[in-house]
C-alpha cells in the first residue's frame, strides 16, 4: 500500500529532469500519473522527441499506471483539456505538479521582448493556468458537496527567491509562481485544497554551465544534485499527511529541507513630525534605516 494510492496526478514537464524523477516517485507510492511534456530543447524548441511516453511506458513497466500528455502549458484550452481528459479517464484529479520550465538567459540589456515573453508564458502563465482550470474542478465539486483533498505543488528557485544574473526573465517568472502559489493557497483553502511551492537544486539540463548547488558536496554515494532528491517532498505533499500545510516554500538542498519565509519587516523609521515622509528627512532617515552609508557620508550612520 502506498500512501498515494487511488490518487490521480498530473505533472507538467514530467518528462526529463525533475519531473521524471517526480512522476517515477508518485507512481511508486501509489499515484496514476498523468506525464504531460511537449517533447521540447530547453528553450522551448521542438526537438521531436517524446519524452512523456517514455516515462508512462517506464512506470507502466514497472506495475504502476500512467499515460501520455503533450500538451503545451502556455495553451489555455489545452490546459482545461488536460484537467477534463484526466477526470473523465479516472474519474478524478487530486494534484497537479507544476514543473514545465524553459530557459533563455541573457543580460537584462541584451534581452528580447520575446526572450521575455516565451519564458513567463511556460513558466508563470502555464503554472497559472493549469492551476486554474485544476481549482475551478475542485471548487465546482466542493460545491456538489464531495469530499476534495487537492493538491498543487509549484516549483520555483533560488533565481526567483535569491536572484541570479542573467536571469531576470526566468526569475521573474519564478518569484511570480511562489507569490501565486501562496495566493492560491489563501483563495483556495476553503475548498480542501492547498498549495506550496518547492524550490529544488538539481543538475537537469536547465542548469547545465551554472554554479547551482556547486559548495553541495556527495558522501557516500549520495549525490546531493540528483533531481530524485526533490520527489520525496513532492510526494509527502501530494499525500494526506500534509493537508494541514499550505501557502509554504520549501526549498531542498541535497537531503536537507529548508523552511523558507518571505519578505519580513527588519526595521522601522517613523517620521519624525507624524505625518507623510519627505524627502529631506530620509537623506538621513534611510542610511540609518538600513545601517549603511552612502558614500562620501559617515556622519549619522548606525545612530
């Protein structure tokens, strides 16, 4: 018995990298996986390849149930596709794992406004719209009175959270999904649903010539950049132990979970005569706010 079974899951870009490594986990738990990956390069062009029905046919392979999805996450009626195929097939939906990504770094300066546009439309409108059409079901059967334990993990990163040079179309996109994921949270909460967002270090071929988890050192035959470290969370998430957590992110560092909060308030100036700030008062106000000075002044800092 697996603490998935009878679950019905869909996993965009389940089929390379993290997502094949999260679409193996769910099955082996017990979950029927719905792989859907467009077959496409990293950034985003076609290659021909057919990576989703590799993954079904592997899980098939080895006792578990899944099928094919191409769909590309940037359609929105492909997406409420996906979500009506599933639940007509299975007679349900319970997660969604959001993970089909694309990259296309170039300085802020050097970018395109295609270049842009491709990579929040695969990452923050296909997350987005997936999600979308996946909560309108749940609501809907909420609604009819059935009993609803959905599921949705995002998948956001260090870029988003952290930044990175070079990706600020990608960490746009990023930092976008973890805001959605804990608005969806909020919005959603009601209806049985919850929503959390992973953010993983992982050597996939997205990260392929970057310093990501680069200071993550193996021992013992572990390699803490295997993108299979990631698919443990993803299925504690999808399981009904974690119905009581939602609007989190989690960030995964080899064999390391890490509890992420989001902005914080590390300090306060109020003005000094009771109303609105201006602008002479911060000359001072600001340096000593953030305890810093700008250069060429000293005086009044840290007082």
């Amino acid at each position: 018995m697996g603490i998935l079974d009878d679950k019905v899951a869909i996993v965009t870009g389940g089929g390379r990298g993290l997502g094949r490594a999260h679409c193996l986990a769910l099955a082996e738990a017990g979950a029927t996986v719905v792989v859907n990956d467009l077959g496409s390069g990293i950034h985003g062009e076609r290659t021909g390849d057919s990576p989703a029905d590799e993954v079904a046919a592997e899980i098939t392979k080895l006792g578990g149930r899944a099928v094919a999805n191409h769909a590309s996450v940037t359609d929105w009626g492909a997406t409420e596709a996906m979500v009506a195929d599933t639940v007509a097939e299975f007679g349900r939906l319970d997660v969604v794992v959001n993970n089909a990504g694309i990259v296309r770094d170039r300085m802020l300066f050097s970018m395109s406004e295609a270049e842009f546009d491709a990579v929040i439309a695969v990452h923050l409108k296909g997350t987005f719209a997936l999600t979308r059409h996946a909560c309108a079901y749940w609501r809907e059967a909420a609604k009819r009175g059935e009993p609803v334990a959905g599921r949705i993990i995002n998948t956001t990163s260090g870029t988003g959270l952290f930044g990175n040079q070079g990706q600020s179309n990608y960490g746009a996109a990023k930092a976008g999904i973890a805001g959605l994921t804990i608005l969806t949270a909020l919005e959603m909460r009601r209806y049985g649903v919850t929503a959390n967002a992973i953010s993983p270090i992982a050597a996939t071929r997205m990260t392929e010539g970057l310093e990501v988890g680069t200071d993550l050192r193996a021992t013992d035959g572990f390699d803490p950049r295997d993108p299979a470290n990631a698919s443990g969370v993803v299925v504690y998430l999808a399981s009904d132990a974690a119905s009581w957590l939602t609007g989190q992110v989690l960030r995964i560092e080899g064999n390391r979970l890490n509890r992420l909060e989001g902005w914080t308030v590390s300090g306060v100036y109020p003005s000094r005569s009771g109303e609105a700030l201006t602008p002479e008062e911060l000359i001072d106000a600001v340096p000593r706010l953030y305890g810093a000075a700008p250069a060429g002044r000293a005086t009044g800092v840290g007082q």
